[in-house]
C-alpha cells in the first residue's frame, strides 16, 4: 500500500492510472470492521481502492471530543494492507484546509436537524472535506456507511447539488453481536459503559413509541440527545460519560 500525504503527491499518482476506476473511502482512522466492510465492498466495484485518514477538526464542535478522538495509525495501515487497499491518502490540516476554512459547504434544512440540532457546524465541517476529499481524488465511486446514515443523505444530496461526477454508494451498518454499532467512539467507553452501550441499539429497535425509548434509555443511565424519526428510521443520539454514541434502524 502506497501512503501519499498530499494533494500533489495524488495528482502525479493519478496520471499514472489512465482510466482505471477509482473508489474511495473517506475515514477518520481508528479503523474497525465496519470501515473494512466499506473497503472490501470498494475493492468489489473498482480497479483502485483509496481510503483516506484524516481526522477532521473542522467537523468536530467540542475541542475535548478531538483531541480525545482515537488515533491508531500504524494499526490503521496494517488493517488497510491486509484488506488489499492500494492507496491511503493521508494529509495534514494545512495540505486539506490552504484556506483555513474561509470556505465552506453548507446545507440549511436536513443538517440543522437530528445530529445537527446540538452540533452547530458540524454538518458544514463534514460536506467541506468530502467535497476537499472528492475533488482531490476524483473518483468514479465514493462509500459511506449507513452508520452515519444523515451524513450519508447529506453527502449524497451535495453529489446531487453540485454535479458532482462520483457515484455516492451506501453500506450497511456493522454491528458486533450484540448489538451495539461499531463505532471508533466505542474504544473510549469505560469497561461498564461498554457493557451497557448495546442496550441503547436495544431500544432504538425494540419498536416502541419514540418517548417509551427515551426514558427507557434514561433509566438505563443514558444521557439522550435525542430519538427521533426521519425517513422511516429511528435516529438517536446518546452519551455515556462524555462519549457521544449515534445508532439508526429502520422502523
Ligand atoms: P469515521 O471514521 O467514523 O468517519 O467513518 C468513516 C466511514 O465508515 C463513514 O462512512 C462511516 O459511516 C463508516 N462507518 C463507521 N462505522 C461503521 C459501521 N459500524 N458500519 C458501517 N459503516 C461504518
């Protein structure tokens, strides 16, 4: 696997390729069974498999939750060889942001909603580094997991928006065997908060009305930031301790 650390480094790379599909798979790093299923479905569909690591600071709207985000780089590339990625694209801030974020995305309706009600600005964070990521890349395919299943609505209506020529592929939620949805979050979970945290998938399934789920996640001892439906889903939002933990299942 070939690790490239700028835009420039990409495009001498790219001109080697001539036309050959390329798929690419965005990531914060952390990387779990859950990213793999996106970079094993990539691999699938196209010639070039790219994944990417770069961890976001535009998108985060809590200073303690990014410099508490997992950082597991080495293992990160050890996983990402294993599964046959060709590229990892892997830039610093400044390579990403030569703007210092003067420019951005912004989408008005679905992002100021569910997620976005209590995480002012970061929707805008999220939709100006995929549109960063699919211009420098170029690639023919981009995967999104239904993990984050509003970023990938939004990401898909941006593609839309503005013509983008990637096509914008969804994957299905991993989940462990209990449950619970893998998150890189779910490494920052004290070991009790770890056995209560699939209780939350539990309830968001268990097919009760939207406030019976909230209070029963409330006295389970889940903070809730919100359960709501939206396209046939249930969406939540919860923490335990300062982790935030995000889960939707269809109704
Ligand atoms: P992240 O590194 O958390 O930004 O996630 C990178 C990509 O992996 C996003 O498209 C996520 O939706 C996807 N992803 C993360 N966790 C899962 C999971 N448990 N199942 C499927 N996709 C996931």
């Amino acid at each position: 696997m070939k690790i490239i650390r700028t835009p420039n480094e990409w495009q001498r790379e790219r001109q080697r390729m001539g036309s050959a599909t390329v798929g690419l798979v965005p990531t914060m790093g952390a990387l779990h069974a859950g990213h793999l299923s996106l970079i094993r479905k990539c691999r699938s569909e196209n010639s070039i498999t790219v994944a990417s690591i770069f961890v976001n600071p535009t998108q985060f709207n809590n200073k303690q939750d990014l410099s508490a985000y997992p950082r597991t780089f080495e293992d990160d590339c050890r996983l990402l060889e294993q599964e046959g990625t060709d590229i990892l694209f892997s830039p610093d801030y400044t390579d990403m942001y030569p703007d210092d974020f003067r420019y951005q995305i912004r989408e008005t309706e679905l992002s100021t909603r569910l997620c976005g009600a209590t995480r002012p600005g970061h929707f805008d964070g999220v939709l100006t580094v995929v549109m960063k990521l699919l211009t420098i890349i170029g690639p023919t395919r981009a995967y999104f997991g239904e993990k984050d299943y509003q970023q990938f609505l939004l990401i898909k209506g941006m593609a839309e928006a503005f013509f983008l020529p990637t096509q914008i592929m969804d994957c299905p939620l991993v989940r462990e065997a209990s449950g619970l949805a893998l998150s890189s979050r779910n490494r920052l979970l004290s070991e009790a908060d770890r056995r209560k945290a699939p209780k939350f998938y539990q309830a968001l399934s268990s097919g009760k009305p939207l406030d019976e789920i909230q209070q029963l996640l409330e006295s389970d001892g889940f903070t809730v930031d919100y359960v709501e439906e939206y396209d046939g889903r249930v969406f939540g939002a919860v923490f335990l301790e300062e982790v935030r933990l995000i889960d939707n299942v269809k109704r």
